[in-house]
C-alpha cells in the first residue's frame, strides 16, 4: 500500500514521501513541489517513523480472517441498532424486533433472593470472591445431577459427570477441542445455530464441516421422509468419519426436535466408529407437549460417547449471569477440567453460590419442577400466538415450534433484502435465514422468545408485515 505523507520544509516547498507499508527510511522516494518544477529525490538516510504511519502489529491469521466474514446475525442486529433506525427515518421506539435469541421471562424469586443472601452476609460475600474448583462447586455439580433426575428422569448421573463453566458458549468451545483434533471432520445440521462454524474455526482449525439436510425448502418441511434422512446421515457419515456430530435440541432456528429414531442411529453409529455425539441442549426446558422426548433422559453414564451442553441463559432467564455445563462420560469431563485450568481457571462463585443455595430448596420443595412447568407453558402459547399470527396475517410457510423460542418462515426471495425492506418500510425485524445454513436462505428466523409476555406486539407485529406485503 502506498501512504503519502506531507511536510512542510519552507514557504516555497511542500515535500511529499512516497513509502510502502509505514516504514520510513533509506531509499524512500520523495517528491519535491515548488510553484515551477517536480524533483524526485531518493532518500540516502533512515527518517524516524511518523507516528501515524506505525505499522500496527498483525493480528493472528485467523482472527483476521474471522474478522472478514463477520456472522450475518450481528450484521443485521446492528443495522437495527437505535442510530441507524433513526437513519432510516422509522423512530426506534416504535421497532418490533423478532430478532433476540433470547428469554423475557422472570427468573425464579427465590433464585433472586439468594443472591441478596449471599451479597448480604458479609462472610459469604467473601466466599463468593474466591475461586471455586476448577470443575465448580461438587455440591453443585450433584445438585445438577438431581434436577436432570426430577426435571427429565435421567439416572446414574453423579457429580463426577458433570462441569460446570463460564456459559454453554465457553462449554462448547472447550468441549471442541477436548472431543475432536483441528482438522477433523465434524457434522452439523441444516440449518443450525449460526455460532457454530465459527467456533469450529477457531478451536478447530481446518476443520472440515459436513451438513445433513433437515429442512426441505421446497416445501418447508422438516425431516419430511426421516428413513431417507438416517440414509442420508450414514452415507455422509461412512464417507467422512466425523469426529462429532452436533444436534442442537430443541433446535436454533426452527425449534424443532430431532426426531428419536435419527438420533437413537446417530448414537449407534457415533459409538461404534469411536465418535461424539453432542447434543446442545441449550433450550432443554422449553420443550412443548406433554412430556419430554424420551432421549432428554439418556444419560452418558449409560452412554459413554454422549455430551451434552447445557446453559443457565434460558431455563432461569440467567443470559446475563453466566453459567453453563456439560455432562458426560467421567474420562470427557476430565479433560474438560484440564481444559477449563487454562480457558476459565474456575466458573463464577457467586453465581455458582446462589444456585446452589436456591436448586437445594427448590428440588426439595418441588417448585423448581413447578417453574420450569410454569416457564415453559409459557413458551408454547407465545409459539401459538406467533404461528396463528402468521397464519392468519401473512399467510406463509413456516415450521410448528416443539419447543424453544424461534420459527422459521419461507419469504420466497433473498432473506437479506426481504428483512431489510420490511424493516424500513414496517419497523418490524425478522433474522434472515442464510447465517444458519444453505436450506434458510430464502426464510427469515422468527424469536418470540423477548414476548413471551406481551403477546398483542406479537399480534401487531405481524399485522403490520402482513398490511405491507399485501400492498406489495
Ligand atoms: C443453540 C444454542 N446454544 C448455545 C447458546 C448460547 O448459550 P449461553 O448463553 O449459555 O452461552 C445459544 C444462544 O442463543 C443457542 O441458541
């Protein structure tokens, strides 16, 4: 690159230096301008270096190349950023967004309280500054073995199955790169959670990612023919040998849930080919219905090639205080600890603290069973809310939530400039589908999760999307 720089030498003159890179010195060539002539001249001396033109030292190679292909999710999250609302003329106020992947409901009060109780005696208080295990709390760790046992039925699950970390993001980055070598292939759906390929690069490197297809976009059905999806899976899965193969359930975008008999044969194959099978159960209690699919009880005790991710985001609305785990076999969570030594050193204290304070009463006193029942209903009349309003309002095809907090729409054309052309002329903000895989590209992901209690903005929201799309 060439920089120019221009200094004044006296009235007449301006003398500009021509140099690559930001490194002044010997052989620099100048140019030399008065009102009459142009004289080139080459530099016989090194010149310091101007402090504008330093060159910055290079960044790693692949957060360089992370950083130019930023995920589309936080591209459009930031064009719906309050400035350029106003931009666009629309008052921000006045924006519906669909777009937060996230909950809205209250986190338990007694889970509230512990924290003032912890915060509130000053002997605890100082516990909570110091480190905990690196693996957390045990008491902890058994205490979360006990609510997978009352809330999903999961048995011979110990303390010695279970880690605790900073989130599941974290989780799932060490889980990575306990369970796989850079350069290992690894399977995903499509679509998927769009964070993912990025935390392959970054803890996998070269990492080859395969995709099963579960989202038929021609008629926006999901699994329409699962015999021919199980197919499709062993011959991806015999020709590549992926190390992990990665479910999220219920699923970010389309809240559905893997259907049994798929994941019962990726188990089975997973196992017998000495791979992982990861599920992220990130949305593991805002399931709908009236049970739980029987495999939220699989336990890697009885598993061993088994993982599974979980989060405090969602279950107790916990985004913001971050928590999160994995189970699985004992020999995985011991390299997850040997892991964790150098990425966390320890999850939160306090946070570890007040939850152990509030699931010992809550599992004892049977409302934590009463409160996920509570949260979770909750999830399922927004998600019913949601697809009548788009039934009724826009008319187009979308996918019935099993559970978490999205559905995925087909708009028939380039989700990007459909979102930002309802965006502008409705103030309404849907995701668009290409961030999570090939099959959303022409769809938008809907969250009702931030309405979960105020269904009417659900209602106008779609209201005002259907008014300008029948206009259109
Ligand atoms: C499928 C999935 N996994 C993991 C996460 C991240 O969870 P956490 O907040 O614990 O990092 C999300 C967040 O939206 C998600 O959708």
């Amino acid at each position: 690159m060439i920089f120019v720089s221009l200094i004044w030498i006296f009235p007449l003159y301006w003398l500009y230096l021509i140099k690559d890179g930001g490194r002044n010195g010997k052989g620099d060539i100048f140019l030399l301008l008065n009102s009459n002539n142009l004289t080139t001249l080459i530099c016989p001396y090194p010149l310091p270096p101007s402090r504008d033109n330093m060159p910055k030292p290079a960044l790693s190679k692949i957060v360089e190349e992370q950083i130019k292909k930023p995920s589309p999710i936080r591209q459009i999250m930031k064009m719906a950023e309050r400035k350029n609302i106003i931009n666009m003329g629309l008052d921000p106020d006045d924006v519906i967004s669909f777009g937060g992947g996230w909950v809205n409901h209250e986190a338990p009060e007694e889970f509230r309280k512990s924290y003032i109780q912890v915060c509130s005696d000053k002997k605890e208080f100082h516990k909570s500054g110091a480190y905990s295990a690196t693996p957390g709390d045990s008491d902890l760790r058994d205490l979360i073995a006990n609510y997978e046992k009352e809330i999903f039925g999961i048995k011979d699950l110990t303390c010695d199955n279970v880690i605790i970390g900073q989130s599941s993001t974290q989780v799932t980055h060490d889980t990575f790169i306990c369970l796989a070598d850079p350069g290992d292939a690894i399977l995903l759906l499509d679509p998927t959670y769009a964070n993912y390929p990025g935390q392959m690069d970054f803890a996998l490197p070269n990492s080859k990612i395969l995709h099963l297809q579960v989202l038929d976009p021609a008629t926006w059905t999901y699994l329409p023919d699962v015999n021919k999806t199980i197919e499709d899976f062993k011959s991806i899965f015999s020709e590549h040998k992926p190390k992990l193969v990665l479910i999220p359930s219920p699923d970010n975008p389309s809240s559905k849930m893997i259907h049994p008999e798929l994941l019962s044969t990726m188990r089975d194959v997973t196992k017998e080919a000495g791979s992982f099978l990861l599920i992220d159960h990130a949305y593991k209690t805002q399931y709908f219905g009236d049970s739980p699919p029987k495999y939220f009880s699989w336990s890697p005790s009885e598993h061993e090639n088994l993982v599974t991710l979980h989060s405090n985001s969602k279950w107790a609305r916990g985004l913001g205080r971050r928590l999160g785990w994995v189970e699985a076999a004992e020999h995985v969570i011991d390299g997850m600890e040997r892991i964790q030594q150098c990425s966390i050193l320890c999850p939160d204290s306090l946070h570890q603290m007040a939850m152990k304070a509030y699931l010992s009463k809550a599992l004892e006193d049977g409302t934590l069973k009463q409160y996920v029942e509570e949260v979770r209903r909750s999830y399922e009349e927004a998600a019913n809310t949601t697809i009548s309003a788009i039934d009724h309002h826009l008319g187009k095809p979308r996918l019935e939530p099993d559970g978490g907090l999205y559905t995925v729409m087909h708009v028939g054309e380039d989700s990007d400039e459909f979102v930002l052309r309802v965006l502008k002329n409705t103030g309404v903000l849907f995701i668009p589908g290409k961030g999570f895989g090939e099959s959303l590209k022409n769809g938008v992901r809907i969250s009702y999760g931030p309405w979960v209690g105020n269904h009417e903005k659900i209602k106008e929201g779609m209201e005002r999307v259907g008014k300008y799309l029948g206009k259109n």
